[in-house]
C-alpha cells in the first residue's frame, strides 16, 4: 500500500533534537536542511544586506553605489544555497567515547533553544516563531577522527578526553573538529548528489529543475520562455515531468493521448492516419517535357495530394461547457495544447482538434441571452434536449516552429 505523504511539522524536529539516536545520521540532516529552507531567507537576506551595504560604502567611492547592489545580491545568493547553509549552520563535532555506538548519532545540541522548549510540541513551535533554528551540532558516532569509530588511535581520543575531564581544555578536540566537520558535510553532500528526490525537497530549481530541462530537449532559456510567458502558459516544471515523455521519439498515439490526459485533466483520444488534401508547389508540378516523370512513380495530376502520414486528430471529451469553452480556438486550453503538441510531437504534424461537448450542456441559441455562445461551436439550434454528446466543431493546430 502506497505510504500518505506527510509534512515535516515542528513536532518532527522537536523529536530529533530530544532522541536523536532514533534518526539515522543522513535522516537527520536531510530534515535539518528542510527545515532551513522551510524558514526562507531571513538569515542569507540579513548577511547580504549588512555585506551589500559595507560593500557599497567602499565602491561608491570608486565605482558607485550600483556595485554595492550587486555584490550584497550575490552574497544573498550563496547564502540562499543548500551548501552554503550546511557549512554554516551544522556542525559535526568529534565524539570521544570508546563504547560500542548503540546509534549512528550521539547527539544534537541546538544552542539557540533552551532544553524547556523541546517539552511540548507547542513550545517548541512558539520558540520557532520568535527565532529560526541555527547553529546545531550534530556529532556522528560512526564518521570523525575521534572515537572508537575514528580515524586516528584510540590513544588521541583518551588524550583529548583527559585533557577535557581533567584540565576542562577543549581546544584540542576543536582543533579535530576543524577537519572532521567539513569531512561530514562533504559526505553527506556526496550521499545526496545522486538522489534526485532528495535534491527536489531543498534545490529544486537550481540543480534539479534544470538537469530535467535538460534530459527535455528546453534547456535553452528563450525556448522556455516562449512557453512560459506566451498565452497558454507551461511552465517549467510541467515540461521537467514530462521529460521522459518529450525525448521519447517516435511518440506514439496511446503515450500522447495519455500524456495529454494525465496534463489537462480531461479525457483525450488520438486518432492516427487522418487523411487531407496537400497543395503542391509549383517547383514540383508535373510538366510535358520535364525530367523524372515516370508514371505510377513521380508524376502527378493535378495541383494537391491526398496524405495520410500529415495530419493526427485530437479527440477530446466528453467536456462540461466551461471546459469546452476553453479548448474553443484562441482560448486559453487551446493555446497550451498547440505548445503541449508541439513539445511532444514535434514540428512535422498538424493536428486536427475536435472538441466533444457533452449532452447534458448542449443548449439552443437565444437572441439577447447573457452568456450565449458562438452557433455551431458551443451554441445549437436545437428544439428539444440532445440525446448524444456533439462534436460538431473542429480546427486545425499548426506546430509552433
């Protein structure tokens, strides 16, 4: 059975900072870096702005007051990043014992939270909301120099805890610190490369949404936005879940119609094959006395063609009138699915689109009434209640090239 999704509510911090042996050590630093991006940029907007302005005092002198704009925004911008936050917020301290670790973590201390805060799940959130959670230390039993899982003799570690119990002298454990702590980090960023899901939850517009574009075939800004600016917009994340979808090549018409369906909400069928009456360029026109005429082969009689492998019709439907109205040439649903198309099927097909209204809002036409529509579109001459969805009215999509 598929689990329910669930949202990281403080209680679930509030749990990890209290027991923190029963988190594993990716666990809990993946809900910390949640939980820095859950409280947005006060702390990357505050540095920048301090930076920016002392940097501005400096450049005016010299370059003017924009410089100033312009590195206190780019300072914003670094502290904005996952990383940036990692390295500055979380510490990964030695641990010292020598006893079997019974967790992969032996602690967590939040040193901008008083103990009495993590009682309750209400206190706890009242302490969230008058300061942000900052500067943890969360001290790894299996990773460090330190420790009977460490790096180095145990020996270190019996000096370093000595000095500590006997002569109250941290500074040799901090001086271990110095190296362990960015080798946590720098593991648990290598954990994280590869797991797309993880990357989504913190970074999804700066590594994850592009590397999707990408695999897309839009990585190119213009074309994106072309299709997010333009009416009938598609944004970038809808196209970034359909990559799969857009570099499947040929595409067939049960993963259109599915896609189409699975994007609009509404029941689409694509109907493969449709034949139609293609005008010939003069350059190719069939003349006495010209070369490569051979009959049955490439002469032809007459100014068009009749293709079959041009064109594809678009059933979709049965549609409720506001629905239908929206798929109604120059309409909003008709624009995006002239993109969507063209996204998905490429430039080389037009499509023919038929809208199917249901019977239950076909209605007659009368003069003067509010709301009325276009005859033969969504408006009917009709005497009586219609027994069958119509699906009179239909248009032709040209790709957008």
């Amino acid at each position: 059975m598929r689990s329910p999704k669930r949202r990281i509510d403080p209680g679930v911090i509030r749990r990890l900072l209290r027991q923190p042996y029963r988190f594993q050590f990716f666990q809990a630093v993946r809900l910390l870096q949640i939980q820095f991006a859950r409280q947005g940029r006060a702390q990357g907007d505050a540095n920048g702005g301090v930076h920016g302005a002392a940097n501005g005092v400096a450049n005016r002198a010299v370059n003017g007051a924009v410089n100033g704009a312009v590195n206190g925004n780019a300072i914003a911008r670094v502290a904005d990043t996952p990383e940036h936050q990692l390295a500055t917020r979380v510490r990964f301290p030695n641990a010292l014992s020598l006893s079997f670790p019974a967790s992969e973590i032996v602690q967590i201390e939040a040193g901008s939270f008083a103990k009495e805060a993590l009682d309750s799940d209400a206190g706890f959130a009242e302490a969230l909301a008058q300061r942000p959670l900052d500067d943890v230390a969360v001290t790894p039993a299996f990773f460090g120099m330190l420790g009977g899982q460490g790096a180095l003799p145990l020996h270190y570690t019996e000096v370093v805890a000595e000095r500590e119990t006997m002569r109250r002298d941290g500074a040799a454990r901090a001086f271990f610190d110095i190296f362990s702590n960015r080798a946590a980090a720098l593991f648990y960023l290598a954990w994280k490369k590869y797991r797309l899901p993880f990357q989504h939850e913190v970074d999804r517009t700066r590594h994850y949404l592009p590397l999707l574009l990408s695999l897309a075939g839009v990585a190119d800004a213009g074309v994106r936005r072309g299709l997010r600016e333009t009416p009938g917009t598609i944004h970038d994340e809808a196209v970034a879940g359909y990559a799969t979808a857009v570099r499947h090549r040929p595409m067939s018409a049960s993963y259109l119609q599915q896609v189409l369906s699975d994007y609009f909400r509404v029941p689409f069928r694509v109907e493969q094959f449709v034949g139609g009456w293609y005008r010939v360029p003069p350059s190719q026109w069939s003349r006495l006395g010209g070369v490569n005429n051979v009959l049955g082969a490439t002469a032809l009689a007459g100014q068009r063609v009749w293709q079959r492998d041009l064109r594809v019709r678009v059933w979709i439907g049965p549609l409720a009138r506001d629905q239908y109205r929206a798929f109604l040439p120059g309409a909003e649903g008709a624009l995006a699915l002239r993109k969507m198309l063209t996204v998905l099927g490429g430039a080389t097909l037009e499509y023919e689109v038929k809208p199917i209204l249901r019977r239950q809002d076909v209605t007659g036409s009368q003069l003067g009434a509010a709301g009325s529509g276009h005859v033969g579109w969504d408006t009917f001459l009709v005497s009586r209640p219609a027994t069958q969805d119509r699906s009179d009215a239909h248009y032709t999509l040209s790709p957008i090239h």
